[in-house]
C-alpha cells in the first residue's frame, strides 16, 4: 500500500512539473473522457476511481477504454481469486465454511478465466474487423458469464450458518469484481453499439 502511494505521488509530481501544456491537458481531456463514459455504468463513481489512474494511456480512445476497464476487473478478480485460495488453507473452519469457500473458489477462477478470454478477444480482433459484431458478442457473453459465476460466489453464503467476518470479507471483495465487471461490461456494449 506505502509502495502504491509512493508510486502515485511520484507520477503526480512528474504531471505537475511538466512545462508543456499540451502534456498537461491531455490528461485533463481524457479524465473528462472517462467520467463522461461513465456516466452509462452502473457504479459511474467507481468507473472513474477505477480508470482515472489510466488516463494517459487512455486518452479519448473508446477501444482503449473499453481494453482498460476489462483489465481492471480481470486484476481485482485474480487478487481476490488469491485472496480466496489463501482461505482454504486456513484450519478450524466450519464443514459448510470449507465448502463455500472451495465452491467460491472455483467461481472465481471461472471468472479470471471468462475475463481473461474476452480480453483476449478485444485486443486481438482488428480495428477494421468485418466479424467485429461477432467478437464483440463474445466478449459480451463471456463477461456477462463472469458476472453470473460471481453472484453465484456470493449467493454460496447465503444464511445465518456463515455469518461473519469470513463471509463479510469474501461477500465485499466479490461484490468490488462484481461492479467492476458490471461497469466494464456497460462500456463493452456501448463500444460494441458505437459500430453499429
């Protein structure tokens, strides 16, 4: 985390002491960029906490922005993947707990799958693709498949019997993919229509 936030300042401070102009308002433009994106998400908030770090490479290129927010969730879904894969190796867990989290366990890992193919997907097809409306329906599903294999992580525990800090932990990181995805899968379609 101190590493993180070194590296944001470091970066924060090379924007601020760039004397060209043009260098400063590009990151401005693409900022506006991505909140004006986001405003067609679901989670608008998140979409830009999410992005804006990835503005420069971003620009004004919905391609770009599209390939960006799906990156995003692919990463917050292999760290949580990790996350839970830690958990099952913890001991004195409860036998439904064990079985939750080995079940949620391999939704995750669907779902770092599902992603990491449509990503796939986006950044092989060509930007004058005539099969563009078929990659993209691809991408579509897959995304779409990854966000049913999250809800299903959650919904594993559902009830009184696994209530709890384990529960909480593993409910709020997967609710985050889950956003995230949402989020990304809103940008997808809306990249998909604009070539309609």
């Amino acid at each position: 985390m101190a590493k993180s936030i070194f590296l944001f300042l470091l970066i924060s401070t090379l924007y601020i002491s760039t004397p060209s102009r043009s260098a400063e308002a590009a990151p401005i433009k693409s900022i506006n960029y991505i909140k004006s994106s986001c405003k067609s998400t679901t989670y608008p908030s998140l979409c830009v906490e999410s992005l804006t770090a990835y503005a420069p490479s971003i620009q004004q290129n919905p391609r770009q922005l599209t390939e960006t927010a799906l990156s995003v969730s692919i990463s917050r879904a292999q760290s949580t993947k990790t996350f839970i894969y830690k958990l099952t190796k913890f001991s004195n867990l409860k036998h439904r707990e064990v079985a939750a989290i080995k079940d949620c366990l391999e939704e995750i890992s669907d779902t770092v799958d599902r992603l990491s193919k449509s990503y796939k997907e986006l950044k092989s097809m060509g930007h004058g693709s005539k099969d563009f409306q078929w990659h993209m329906s691809n991408v579509e599903t897959w995304v779409s498949a990854a966000l049913t294999d999250e809800n299903t992580c959650v919904d594993g525990f559902a009830g009184k019997a696994l209530n709890g800090r384990l529960k909480n932990s593993i409910k709020i990181r997967i609710v985050n993919v889950a956003q995230v995805t949402s989020n990304a899968l809103s940008l997808i379609t809306k990249f998909a229509n604009s070539k309609l």
